[in-house]
C-alpha cells in the first residue's frame, strides 16, 4: 500500500479537557487509509500537496462496492483520537476529481457495529479538475443515532459507494477535517485554472478527419482508421491481420499541430502524454519523441504501460519523462510523437483499440471527454447492401446457396443445386450482426424487434430466432414465421416481434446470433429467388435506406390495367363493411382466397370464395385507420390492391 503524506494539526491545547479537533493535510508525514476499500486504492501525493486518489488493479482488483476507505484519526504523538465530543460531529473534505463522484461518510463508535454509527451522509463531488469542491457534512440529532462522539473509532469514506470502483478513478484531496475548518495557510499551493495546466497539444478526435495522425506510415497503411463522431473516439483495427499485419516494431505516428495547422515544435515546459484508452484484450502500448531528425540518438527513452481488457472502462494513462529519459531528445525541436501497440509481435490483442483523446504538454480538459457511456449498451443493427459487402451468412447451409448483391442495394438468395444439393429442410441460415467498427453486437435489449424487407418469386414462409448464451435450445427464442408475398414487383415488410413468451430462455444481453429459416419445413424453397432490401434489428428503418430502384411495397394495379382481372373493392376509402366484386365469367371454376395485410405486411384477414360466389363482405369497422393491401389468388393469377380505411 503506497502511503501518503499528512500534516496532523491539532487545535486542542491544555485549555481543553475533554475532545480533539483533527485534520489532514498532504505536506509531509505519512498517512495511510485502512480497510478493504483503503487496500484497493493507492494514494500519491503530487507537487500540489493533494494526495492523488486511484484503484490499484480497477479490473483484477477493484475497488468492492460499499467498501469504505477507513480513517483512524491520530493525534501528534501517534496516539488514537477517541474523544471529539467538544467539536460538532462534521466533517469538511476539499477535493476535486476527472468525473463526478458520490461521496458518502458515516462515523463509527465503540466495536463499530450497526448500533454503534451514525448515518451515512452524501455530497457529490463534481467532474471538474480545475476547480475545488469544498464539502462539509454536519450530523443532526437525527443523524448520530448510535454514535457515541467520546468513543471514536474510525470514520467510513465511500466513493460511489454501491458500484466498483470509482467514477473516473482520478481523485484528488487537498484537506480532510473533523470537528472544525481546516487550517486555510496550509490549503495546496497550485493555482489549478492557471493556463500553464493547458495542454501544448490535445487532439479529441472531435473532427471528421486525422490530420494529425500519419495514416501513410507503415502501421498506417495496414490499419483501419474509424472515426466515430458522435463518441468522438478514434479506433483503430488492422485490416488483414494474416496478409498484411501490423509490423512488429512499427508505431503510430502522431504529428502534433496547432489551432492554425503549424506544427508544434516546442514542449520544453512539460514532456509528457496523456491518453484515455480501452481495448478488447490486454496489450501494452509504448510510446517515445523523436527530435531534429528523428535519428535513434534523437529520441527519448521509450517508457509503456499495460492497457487491460476491458471495452466498458477507458484507462487513462498519464506518463511523464524525467529529465534523465530525455536521452537525446531536444523538447524544444520536437519532430513527432510514437506509439506502440504490443511492440514486438504483429498485429495487437484484440485487434480493437479505442483511443479518447491524446494530450501533450499538459493536463486534458475532462469536458471534452467522449459523451458515450462504454458501459454494455443495446444497440441496434441494420444491413442493406449499400457498402459492397454482400457477405452476412454465415452456417453450413450456405455452401448449398448462391449470394450476391444486385445493383439495387439488395441481396439475392437461391439454391445453387435444388437436385443435387438442395438446401435442407429446418436448417437455418445464420447471421452475426456486427458494429459498425467490425466487433459483436451482444446486447439488444430494450426492443427485440427484427424487421425484414423483402420480396420472392413465390410466396414463402420466412421464420427466425435468436439466440444466447451457448445457443442450446436453452437458449433460444421462439420460432417467429412471416410470409413474403409471391410477387417480385413489390416489397414486403416483416416486422417480429418477441413478446415475454416468445423470448423462453434467451437473454437480450447477450445476443449469440440470429437464424433464418426459408420454408422451415421442406427442402429449397418456393420460387427459389428472394431478394433482401435490409435485415435490421432493434428498430425499423428510415425509408431513404430502402433500395434506389423504386419498386413498392406491394403492387397497386388500377382499372386500366389491361391485364388486370376485373375486381371491384368498394367503398374505398372504407368505414364499416369492404364489399369484393369479382367477374363471374372469370372466376367460375376456382376456389379463389382474398387477404388483407396490414402496411407493414401483417395478416389481417382472409377468406374464401367458393366457385359460383361472385361477392363477399368483409366487417372493418373495429380495425384501425390507416393504409390496408387487398390481395385475391385465384389459379394461377394474383392480385393486390390498396385500401384506405377511415
């Protein structure tokens, strides 16, 4: 455990009988706090006289929820302060911290058990580096309960206190004081809104471009470089990790600009780099300057750090060079900055490395820190082929199909050999949504909603579930089944949805894959051509994703359709009662069936018409208004028309 400094002023004197005021300042002995939450944590004092709050290990040992950092107030001899009775029961803390943090305090008495303490009081201390938080929490009455003020034994210190570690995990403490204000001569010397703290260089990655990332260089020309700005993160992602690795000792090269694009030269004041990183899997970065011409003698020591695994927590890393690892490094001709990732060995762990910001010079500014929350998010996902990539299936039953992307930004599906090889009867095709930057999506919670649009040469049963956990039918949701109307002149739209009973064992959270079924039930399927415009999942698409080539969502014939049956559907628009009226001299011999489909391309009725039957009606009057598609199959003809119902 790292101990800090602490200066133990008392304010009683001989003139006092009873009860000892204590307060804590980082100036020059040593203090340590105890517990289980104080052997999480390690306390460095810095140049401000504050003591530097952080989790030792905040993934292999963190910080245990409802853990307290003990405090055991001694006076100048050493001795336990047990008696504060001549003071009020307060305490003031002065702090600041990267990110806001809850602090809660309570003070214990006697063998400290329940009975024996007094509330928990809370205070919040805000995302704010620049500036001090004074807090004072004073106990009522109602607040001492149990406590017994002339039989201290310790004082609780919670951060965020029902969670693991610590928001931000960057706190500092100028002063902590029991029973009375501190002592304001010995409050930290640093001036903390001096522009000197002002980063020489910082790069947020707000913008839509990297210009100050040399993406030319021989790890830049292997790496993929995404640039999300709306978290206003950088990721970075080798391409073809088999084929075209990243070098083993080549780095990232930064080339630090100013506001007006001119190249900063000139660190002298302060050489060091700040960056707020995450990663899929454990690697070590290394970073160093170059100067003059970058030569070997020209460079800095190269100093590393280890980045755990862990995509929900940015690691911030602040790594500073002493005078002595300048080596030949000149920080008044600074040529540019390198960073590794695991130098040594192509590629890197995980092949997923977030960067937040990187600051040179100075301290970065935690208002400008990445909006997004790292913590597991549902997301949805969407794809329509408008990128080229018509690879998305995946499954033994691929190999039996042929798949390719049309000019329409859409994807075809067929059975390359129907005979020989057909695609087997309740064998799905399987589909891995990934993010946008090319990792899995696992949670989809909050609207399990897949919507499909597509359109078949025959009509055809599609069916889907997802799965979770280790994709046993444990696991599984239920079997959803729509049909794509037979029409390849028109869309359908299929909307499922996974009610609590149709979810079974699957958990959102933790989302495996997705199966698609073509006609569950027999070998190939009908019409053995469909076409997908999008699969998306957790909502449905704006319409100006749909494919550009304009076709419908379903086929509107009109009355001078020369090839039209003669039909008529009236009234329309409709109330109450839709009446069909089909030609007898055409519809004698046939069973014929009319459906009515929702907008989306739901079922919302059908009926029969038995050869001879020349009309039907059909009660409406409790559906809702909106937009309803009429189709009538009778042989070998089909037929759709739109209702608007009132």
């Amino acid at each position: 455990m790292i101990r800090f400094l602490l200066l133990c002023i008392l304010a009683c004197s001989p003139l006092f009988s009873q009860g000892q005021y204590w307060e804590q300042h980082w100036v020059e002995s040593n203090y340590e706090f105890t517990g289980s939450g104080g052997d999480a944590v390690s306390v460095n004092q810095t140049n401000c006289e504050e003591a530097f709050v952080q989790v030792t290990d905040p993934v292999g040992a963190p910080l245990p929820a409802f853990s307290p950092l003990i405090i055991n107030p001694k006076d100048s001899n050493g001795d336990d302060i047990t008696d504060i009775s001549a003071f009020p029961l307060e305490i003031h803390l002065r702090a600041r911290s990267v990110a806001p943090v809850t602090l809660g305090v309570l003070f214990r008495s006697d063998d400290g058990t329940s009975d024996f303490r007094t509330a928990i009081l809370y205070d919040t201390i805000p995302a704010d580096l620049e500036q001090w938080t004074d807090i004072t929490l004073s106990f009522t009455d109602d607040d001492v309960a149990g406590f017994n003020a002339t039989k201290l034994r310790d004082v609780w210190l919670f951060l965020d206190r029902g969670t693991e570690n610590f928001n931000g995990d960057k706190l500092y403490i100028d002063y902590i004081s029991l029973g009375g204000s501190p002592s304001m001569n010995l409050e930290s010397p640093c001036t903390l809104d001096d522009p000197g703290d002002a980063p020489i260089f910082a790069e947020y990655f707000k913008g839509g471009s990297l210009s100050t990332v040399n993406t030319g260089s021989s790890a830049g020309q292997v790496t993929i470089f995404s640039l999300d700005e709306v978290c206003e993160t950088l990721q970075l992602r080798i391409a073809d990790p088999v084929t075209a690795p990243l070098p083993a000792f080549n780095a990232y090269i930064i080339n630090p600009i100013d506001a007006d694009g001119n190249d900063i030269t000139d660190i002298s004041s302060q050489v060091n780099v700040n960056m707020r990183v995450r990663s899929a899997e454990a690697v070590q970065i290394d970073v160093l300057f170059r100067s003059g011409e970058g030569s070997q003698e020209e460079r800095s020591a190269r100093k590393n750090v280890s980045i755990p695994a862990n995509l929900e927590e940015w690691t911030d890393v602040d790594i500073e060079f002493a005078a002595s690892e300048l080596e030949g490094f000149n920080p008044a001709d600074l040529r540019d900055f390198w960073l590794y990732l695991d130098r040594g060995t192509p590629n890197f762990p995980g092949n997923e490395f977030y960067i937040d910001h990187i600051v040179i010079g100075g301290v970065p500014d935690v208002t400008m820190y990445s909006p997004c929350s790292n913590e597991a998010q549902a997301q949805a996902w969407i794809e329509n082929w408008d990128d080229g990539n018509a690879v998305v299936f995946g499954g033994a039953e691929t190999a039996k199909l042929t798949l390719g992307q049309t000019e329409c930004e859409a994807f075809r599906i067929e059975v390359s050999h129907p005979n020989d090889d057909p695609h087997t009867a309740f064998r799905p095709i399987v589909i891995n949504p990934l993010s946008p930057a090319g990792s899995d999506i696992t949670n989809i919670s909050g609207n399990l909603q897949v919507v499909i649009r597509a359109r078949s040469a025959a009509e055809l049963p599609l069916g889907l579930l997802l799965r979770s956990g280790d994709g046993s039918s444990d696991f599984r949701t239920a079997i959803l089944t729509q049909n794509v109307v037979g029409t390849l002149e028109a869309w359908s739209t299929l909307i499922y949805e996974f009610s609590e009973e149709d979810l079974g064992g699957f958990d959102p959270e933790d989302l495996v894959d997705l199966w698609i079924f073509l006609d569950r039930s027999n070998n190939n399927f009908p019409g053995n051509e469909l076409y997908l415009d999008y699969i998306a999942i957790g909502a449905q698409p704006d319409a100006s994703l749909n494919s550009p080539c304009g076709l419908p969502d379903f086929v509107v014939a009109t009355e001078d359709t020369p090839e039209a049956p003669i039909i008529r559907v009236y009234p329309n628009p409709v109330e109450d009662q839709i009446n069909i009226s089909l030609d007898p001299d055409m519809y004698l011999r046939h069973t014929s069936r009319v459906r009515l489909y929702g907008a989306t391309g739901e079922l919302q009725q059908q009926q029969s018409i038995l050869p001879g039957q020349h009309q039907i009606s059909i009660d409406v009057s409790r559906w809702p208004a909106g937009i309803y598609f009429l189709e009538l199959l009778t042989g070998s003809d089909r037929f759709t028309k739109a209702i608007i119902k009132h």
